[in-house]
C-alpha cells in the first residue's frame, strides 16, 4: 500500500522516482482533544494487524517501528499507537513513526513496558495528550511525537548510523563464517505438487518500498508467462488480493490470513530452523490445514529462492525482498549473511524486480494522438471512397438532385 505522505516533510517523501510530485500539503486535519476507544494489545505488531478494527487502539511493544508495521497500522486505521517501547531508538533512521504522525494517528512513544499488563484486549482507553487512561485512571504515560519531534530524532539517528553499519557488517561476516554451508550444500527438499523444473518462478515478499506497485508491474508476465509462484508470508494475501493465486505459501505464518491459507491448491510449507524450531506449525495443526516442513537456515524468503533454484527453476523473479540494511535492521536481523549466500548461489537465474514500476511509465504525446485521429479520419474516407454501398447512395441522392433540378428550372 501507499501510506499517506502528504504531510511528510519534501526530504523525508518515499515517492518512486517518476512519479508526479505529490500535492503541497493543506491544513491539518483536526484532531480531538481527546481520543477513546477500544483497545488491541499485543507485544507482536503482525499478529494485532490481522485483528485489529477501524477506529481502535493499538497498544503494541516494537522497538524501532519500521515502515512496513506503520503502514500496516495506518491501512487499518487505527485511532492512535501506543508504544511501550521506543519508536526510534537512533540505532538507525527507521521512517515507520514518521509515516504514523503523517496520516494524523496519535503515537504514544516510549509509555514503558507496564502499560502492556495494565490494559486487557478490548478494554475502552482515552488518549489524552501524552496519557494513557483507562477507567478514569492513568495506566501509562509517554511522549506524544510530532513531525518537528520525530525529524529531530531522524536526523540524531543518520549521524549515529555509521557505528550501526560497522556492526552490521560484522555481525553479517560473523554469520558467514558459521552459514557458508548455505553456498556448498543442497538441503533436503520437500516434496512439492508443482513441478517448477525448466519454469519461470515468481517469488513474492511484503517489504520493500514500492512492492505493490512491483508486482502490479508485472501483470502482463504473468498473464503471458503463468509462472509458478511461491509466496512468502504476508506475500500470499498480496498474491491473492492482485487476482492471483499461490501456488505454495512458504515461512512462520504470523503474518498471513486465515482465508489466504485456505486457498485451494496452495501448499503450505513451514520454515524449520536448524534447531528444530517451527513456528508456524502450531498454527496450522490449530486451523488444521496440512503442511509439509523445510528445514533450512536464513530467512524464509531466502530459502524460498532456494527452494526454486534447488527444484530446477529456469528463472527466478523476485518482489518485494529485502536487500538493504535499513530493510534488514527494521526487520530485527543483526546481519544478512543468509541473503548474501543464497543470492550468490542462485545469482546466474535471478531478477530482482525491485523497482520495476519505475523502469518505463507510457506517455502518450499530444502528436500521437493527433495521428491517431488522422488516422481514423483516413480510414473513414477511403471507406466511403470504395465501399459500394456508399456508391449506390450517392448515386440515387445525385439522380434525385438531378431530377428535382429539372423539374423546377426545365
């Protein structure tokens, strides 16, 4: 989705190259002094977006929101965010905060982590300034951002980043060390019911700036290609909302929809870590849908891209993935060794398309359309010229002048 960045100061706009520049902004939207509402708790910001109601509270603990958790809550929209944690730690430029305060939502940063016990699902909270009541009650207190207050924050945290990415490249280099096994060897695969050999595979994430816009881009290759597509996460309610359907849905499952699940004919595969660990499991035996496991280290879209490369895709077309640090550090990960691997390995089959929606926008120039219309006007006159029923009009409409002449004048 595009979140609304109307309000967003110019140098903090995430608007794709080429496109029109958007609208100066207006008067800001009055907001009530004091906002009430039903509250949604959860320390996990993915699980209350698949809950969470128009016009309710969301009371989440997500240190450094980043963009892909805003723009969830701002497509839910929410009355206000309340943040146990800090928003912005200043690790690193994260815009997640600032595209909330853009669209007019409340943020209640930093209200400490007692405010996640105090509140119950569902119970009525009033936003009041930088308080939090419930019941007439204070039950936590933080800090109420504004643009001007997050921009300041924002601008701390670039100075500070380069510390950030010397930790980053270490700990990625680290990984490396530990996970190289990733470039040499082929894991056990799962058995799947598409068969992708000598296929184009399109393999669909949620993150990323521009994804939507990405695979919106790509309508005509897949009406004319029909490639095999794996979905990733969340990736599978995009899939299913552009039109399309999944042919296998693959990771933890915290962030997809029931529905999106039980679509028919997707196969659902669970990401297993080296330890055994399964997240998305315990999900699907509740919902009691079946599954197959694959077991393998790195993130899920990275073993979704090995999994298409390992099962003999002829090409691999990525969207929405993760490359950058920035997309990394908001999605909690210390590095990105998996993803530097993995690429490597199905490097000679990959097209990353990232950004594709800016590649080539038509235009259509006022000459062209002028030809057009010539065109046509052509066309119609060489009709009349040699189509013979035309013929046959003109030449009863001219005996008929002819003879109503004659009549009149002799």
């Amino acid at each position: 989705m595009a979140a609304p960045q109307s309000r967003l100061p110019r140098r903090y706009r995430l608007v794709p190259v080429g496109s029109p520049p958007a609208a100066e902004p207006g008067p800001a939207r009055p907001r009530p002094s004091e906002i009430e509402a039903p509250a949604r708790v959860d320390v996990r910001t993915k699980r209350l977006l698949t809950r969470v109601q128009p016009g309710e509270i969301a009371v989440i603990d997500h240190l450094d929101l980043d963009r892909l958790a805003a723009e969830g809550l701002i497509k839910a929209r929410v009355a206000a965010v309340v943040n146990a944690s800090r928003s912005i730690s200043g690790r690193y430029p994260n815009m997640g905060p600032l595209l909330l305060v853009a669209a007019d939502i409340p943020l209640i940063d930093d209200a400490g982590a007692g405010v996640m016990a105090a509140v119950a699902e569902g119970q009525v909270l009033t936003v009041s300034g930088d308080e939090v009541r419930a019941g007439g009650k204070v039950v936590a207190k933080g800090s109420r951002h504004t643009l001007e207050s997050l921009e300041e924050q924002i601008e701390e945290a670039k100075l500070r980043v380069g510390a950030e990415l010397e930790r980053f490249a270490e700990n990625t280099l680290e990984y490396l060390r530990r996970e190289h096994h990733l470039l040499t060897d082929s894991p056990a695969l799962p058995k799947l019911n598409v068969d992708l050999t000598d296929r184009h595979v399109l393999v669909v994430v949620r993150g990323g700036l521009g994804w939507e816009e990405d695979l919106a881009a790509l309508r005509a290759y897949i009406r004319e290609i029909r490639p095999a597509i794996i979905a990733v996460d969340g990736g599978a309610d995009a899939v299913v909302d552009a039109g399309y359907k999944p042919d296998v849905i693959i990771g933890d499952f915290d962030s997809v929809r029931d529905s999106t699940l039980r679509t028919k004919g997707a196969q659902l595969v669970v990401h297993a870590y080296p330890d055994g660990d399964a997240p998305g499991a315990a999900r699907l035996d509740a919902l009691g849908l079946p599954y197959t496991v694959f077991e393998a280290a790195g993130t899920s879209e990275d073993i979704a891209m090995l999994l298409a490369y390992e099962k003999r895709a002829e090409l691999i077309v990525a969207v929405g993935t993760h490359a950058s640090m920035v997309e990394f550090l908001d999605k909690g990960r210390a590095g990105m060794a998996s993803t530097f691997l993995v690429r490597l390995k199905v490097g000679p089959i990959l097209v990353d398309a990232k950004g594709v929606n800016r590649l080539y926008q038509s235009r259509v120039r006022k000459s062209d359309l002028f030809f057009l219309v010539g065109a046509a006007l052509m066309a119609m006159v060489v009709m009349a010229i040699v189509a013979q029923p035309i013929h046959v009009y003109w030449d009863g409409l001219w005996l008929y002048l002819t003879d109503t002449w004659r009549a009149l004048f002799g």
